[in-house]
C-alpha cells in the first residue's frame, strides 16, 4: 500500500482497565473501535472484560465487577450488579495493595473518580473509563463504539472489514495473536491491508520483588 497513505485501525473488546499495550494500540492508530457488540468471555484466564489483573503482596490478583446474570453474552447487552457495594471493596484492595506506590494517592483518586460514573452497562462502564485513560495519558485517537458503526457479520473476517471501513480505514492494526484467525487474502480483495502490533513492553519499578509484565494499567499508573 505504498501509493497510498495508510489509515490504520485498531480494534478490540472494551476490558476493565486493560494492560499498557492495549493502549498503546490505540496511540498507533488513527481511528480504535470498541467490538462491544461480541459475546463476553467468562470463566478462564482470557476473562478480562469484567475483571482487571493488578499485583498484591503474594502475587498476580484479580480485581472482578460482579455482573447480574443474563441470558444474553454479548457484552453490550451485560450490567454490573449495582446491588452490590463492589467499589468499596475495588478501593479498599487497592489502598491495600498499593498504597506504598510512588504514585498512589494521585492515581488512587483518579480511579475513584473513574469508578463512581453513574453506569452499570458494562460496556459504557469500561468504555468510558478506557475514555478517561486514554485522555489522561494524552492519547488523542478517536475512538468509535462497534455496534454504532456497522451491522453484525457472523464471520469475524467480515465484521473487521466492514468496521474498518466504516471508519474509512485501509489497514487492520492486529495483534500478534491474531495471524491464526485473519483471513489476509480477503483482506487484500477488501482493500485493507494487516499490520502487527510492534510492542516492547516497557518494565518500570514495582512493588513486591521480581517484575510481572502484562498487568492491567492500573499497575503501571501506580508505580509509573
């Protein structure tokens, strides 16, 4: 696509306070859409739409909203449980995990304040705290919602190509992970052409003895 100036567009599920590179995902792209219209993943170690990893004093932990059951999975059509008090016990494993970070107090208030928007949708929820993120870290890509944009394909390939292009996007900015599922060749037929994410995770001073990378953002804003 030398002839032309690539537009390049990222995508991805809207997480609970995502990892550092999700982010930087949204800095290498010209315009990041929201796949909020996809069914949620729950019970394993790739359930990260609903629960964020951070580090306490023993290890790799997890901070988890509590969602009201459905008999829908997409995740736009998911509430957090309002019924339960889970931002107090959110704030007070933070204060206890981190509250000797370099930067607690001001991040801690950042996130409380993140944390008390009046939504219980979960996708709006993580959606506007991914908003609020991006916007501190001084990210300035827009950032489009998925189920705004175009209809639902059942073909993961055919639902990137038209959100893409909704966007008037040339290039898919996958990651690595993704060379097992795109369909390049039609890609090429669509006009769109796959970069991958280049990505060094950068390492930063950390509580509790040996670095673990990949951690959501809220380890890094602690320590940074």
């Amino acid at each position: 696509m030398s002839e032309k100036k690539k537009h390049i567009v990222g995508v991805h599920q809207p997480n609970l306070f995502p990892w550092l590179g999700y982010f930087e995902k949204i800095k290498q792209s010209d315009d990041f859409i929201i796949l909020d219209n996809v069914d949620i993943v729950l019970g394993s170690a790739k359930a990260i739409t609903h629960r964020t990893s951070v580090k306490s004093q023993s290890g790799l932990t997890w901070l988890t909203l509590p969602l009201v059951k459905s008999d829908s999975k997409q995740i736009n059509l998911i509430e957090i449980n309002s019924n339960i008090d889970w931002r107090k016990d959110f704030l007070n494993k933070l204060t206890n995990y981190y509250k000797k970070a370099s930067c607690f107090e001001e991040t801690f208030a950042l996130i409380q304040k993140w944390i008390n928007i009046d939504e219980v949708n979960l996708a709006k929820f993580n959606t506007a705290i991914i908003k609020k993120i991006a916007n501190y870290l001084e990210i300035d890509t827009p950032i489009h919602i998925a189920s705004e944009l175009s209809k639902e394909y059942e073909d993961k390939n055919q639902r990137l190509i038209a959100l893409i292009k909704a966007v008037n996007g040339n290039c898919y900015l996958s990651g690595k992970g993704g060379k097992k599922y795109n369909d390049e060749d039609l890609f090429k037929k669509n006009g769109i052409c796959i970069d991958y994410i280049k990505y060094q995770l950068p390492t930063y001073p950390q509580l509790y003895g040996e670095f673990l990378p990949g951690l959501g953002i809220i380890d890094f804003l602690m320590n940074r």
